[in-house]
C-alpha cells in the first residue's frame, strides 16, 4: 500500500479533528509523518454522541503519540441536531446487509454534522496562530454523508477563506481514500487499533452489528489486515 | 426609506439568529412582513459574550412578535474562541474616533462566528423541516467582519448546498443596507428599538463609548430616527 500523496504545502500548523475512530486516529499518525507539518493540536468535540468510549480512545490515542488534544463538551447543541439516531433517543440501527442499508444508515446522518466541528476547528486554528484544519472524510462514506465529498472540502475551504480572510488550509488527504486503504495505511504507519473505537453503541466491547462496527470489520478484511478488535456478535 | 427587496422565493421557513440586538430584531420584524415565508424560529446562541442583557432582549423581541424562540448556551466554545475581546479577559475596547479605529475593533472579531452561528442554523433548520437560515450581516460590518460580506454569504451558502445535498436558502437581506438603513427599516416596521440591547459591556444602561454603543448612536443620528437609548455617558 501506497501512502497517500506527501503535502506539498509547508510550515503547516494544524488543528485535527478526532474521534478516536480508526479514521481520524490514522489521520493524526499520518499528519505525524509530514515532514512539511510544523505542529499539530487534536480537537475533539462532543456533540451528544451516546458514549464516552470515543472520547477516551481519542485521549490515549493522542497521549500515545505526545500530541496536544483540546476536548470540549458541545452537547448543549443537541436539540438543534436531534434528528439523528446517534443523538436522540431513536435506536441506534442494526445495519442489514439488504437493499435498505442506506436507508438505514441515513438515521445516522447527523445535520451539517462536519461544517459544524470544521468552523470550530477554524475558530481554534485561528486562536492558536495556526493555519490549517483537518478531518478524516474518506471515499466510503461519500454516498451517505454529503459533508464527506470533496466537492464539499472545497466548497467549505473556500467559504472559510473568504469569511476569515485569512489563508486556512483545510486537509482531507483520505478523500478519495476508501475505509480498507485507511486501515492499510495505518497498518504502515503502526496506529495502535487496539485503542481505536468505532461502535455506535459504546458497551464495554464493539457490538459488531451497528453499522460502524460492520464497516469496521469489512475495512480490515477488505485490507487484508488483521482485526484486533473483539466484537460482541 | 424603501424596504429592501421582497423576497422572490416562496414557502421559505426560516431559522433566524437572533442576538437582540437592532439588526437581527429588526431582521425578524421583516421577515415577518415578507408573505412568502410560512414559519419563523429564532435562534440565540450564547457563546460566551460577557453578558446576559442581549439574551433577555432576544427573548423578549421573539416573545412580542409571538415567534418561538430557542436558546442554546454554546459557552463550552470559549476556549476555542477566546481571541477575541467579546470572549476573553481582555478588556472591552473604547472605539476611539481615530485612525487606531479599526484596529481597536479588531480585538471585537470573533474568529469564524459567523460561519459557526450559521452551521448551527443550518442543523436546526434541517431538524424542523425548514429549508432557510437567516442572519442580519450589514454593510458597515463587512470592513472589520469578512463574514458579514455577501461574497461569504455566498460561498457559505454553495458550502451548506454541496455539504447536506438540501438546498438551504441563506438570506442576508441587510448585506448591502448599512446600520443606519437598518434603523429606518426598522422604525417602518414598528421595531421597539427601547427593548433591544447593544452594549458590549451589558451594565444595566448602555455604557455609549465601546464600539458597539457608538455605531448604535450613529446608525439612529444619520437615519434621522429618534434614539430611545439611556446611554451612560
């Protein structure tokens, strides 16, 4: 496996975006392995996610690598974002392998979910003299989630760039990277997956059967990589 | 003085960000009278200013147009935000009339607001079903605020479109008027400008020499519409 393409940017200062999922863990060892990236400050906001199993994956994942991780509590915006399974009180569902999958998934759909955690990283960037912002959008998810397209990147980068007025780089280097390339990568680059959280549900083991457990398991066949990962089903 | 245009878009239920303030009450005044928009919400998001007096005065601008009103306490964000002199210890400046003008006002910026308040905006309007967020950008904010000018309302808007595959209409129908425009529009339309709030300071009258204070007295001085305003000095 190829890494992805190497920033040709230099003197970048970024604030990174991190769930404690396998994506945006890989995103911050890669960051890591910049040559081009001066500092890097992982970010991680709650927004009413059912767990804090995500939380602390990303506090031990960033430990781990001895980057700074500021964590702030936006729960209080949940009634603006209620619609989605993973912040209300609709089930979180069971992802059938049946031509409804995408429906189903569609109750996972947090509204404007990425804008929302990319301005305040902007705002953050910004306080912190830094110039650049990333987060883990890849390939997979661009069918369902909208804020995951590179169309998007671009759009929201551009937004960013006239509403600051300032030169703020917003890095999605998995864009055109689908979940199983991600594990590959990070499987070069030695990101602990062990530490990593996925499940939806957050019981003290993955459930194995929501769908980010299923796509969990899927990106580590597909990768031909070996899951470390104990599932309850 | 002409209202400003009628808005050519039909069925528009809007969110619109209320601070309590004379451009988003008078915002919500005209709204209001356009006959094409079916629903109203006001939004007010506190994230972290130093004072609670523009919050009561949004409550109490929704409460006598009958239009409901959610508050949600973001606070938790200061930290990313605390650049800025609104959120931060550092003192509120006195706007001197000078050439340090801007500069002063410069330490006023918070960074990103905008785009954050609106991405907000957006995830509620997606969550009740609406399909339009507004907000009161005005000409005499564009110099120091860039998210107040209409080239930001545009790309934010094709960033909303591309980012949620929902086509959100952003209206910002104040972008070319000016404060004291504002001011006018809002005395046609009846706006009880006595019970809105300015003062970057939040004392229990307006303290009338921080910058906000005195962009207030001039927008009433050069609309030639009678200031209710106590102001302390």
């Amino acid at each position: 496996m190829q890494l992805p393409f190497n920033l040709r940017k230099a003197n970048l200062k970024v604030v990174s975006l991190l769930s404690g999922g396998i994506d945006s863990s890989t995103l911050l060892y890669w960051l890591r392995s910049q040559e081009n990236i001066d500092e890097i400050h992982a970010l991680t906001l709650i927004y009413g996610q059912k767990h804090q199993r995500e939380v602390d994956a990303a506090s031990t994942i960033a430990k781990r690598l001895g980057i700074p991780h500021t964590v702030v509590d936006i729960s209080a915006i949940k009634p603006l974002i209620s619609k989605s399974a993973l912040t209300s009180e609709q089930p979180v569902p069971e992802a059938l392998e049946t031509a409804e999958y995408y429906e189903t998934l569609k109750a996972t759909v947090v509204p404007n979910r990425n804008m929302i955690l990319l301005s305040l990283a902007v705002a953050y960037a910004i306080t912190l003299d830094y110039n650049a912002v990333a987060y883990a959008a890849h390939w997979s998810d661009r069918g369902i989630y909208p804020d995951c397209r590179e169309e998007f990147v671009e759009a929201f980068q551009r937004a960013v760039q006239i509403g600051t007025d300032q030169p703020i780089t917003v890095l999605a280097p998995f864009v055109r990277y689908d979940k199983a390339d991600i594990v590959r990568i990070g499987s070069e680059l030695g990101v602990p997956f062990e530490l990593t959280w996925s499940c939806y549900k957050g019981g003290s083991i993955h459930c194995g059967v929501c769908s980010s457990c299923r796509e969990r398991k899927r990106a580590f066949q597909d990768a031909g990589v070996q899951d470390p990962t104990t599932y309850e089903r």
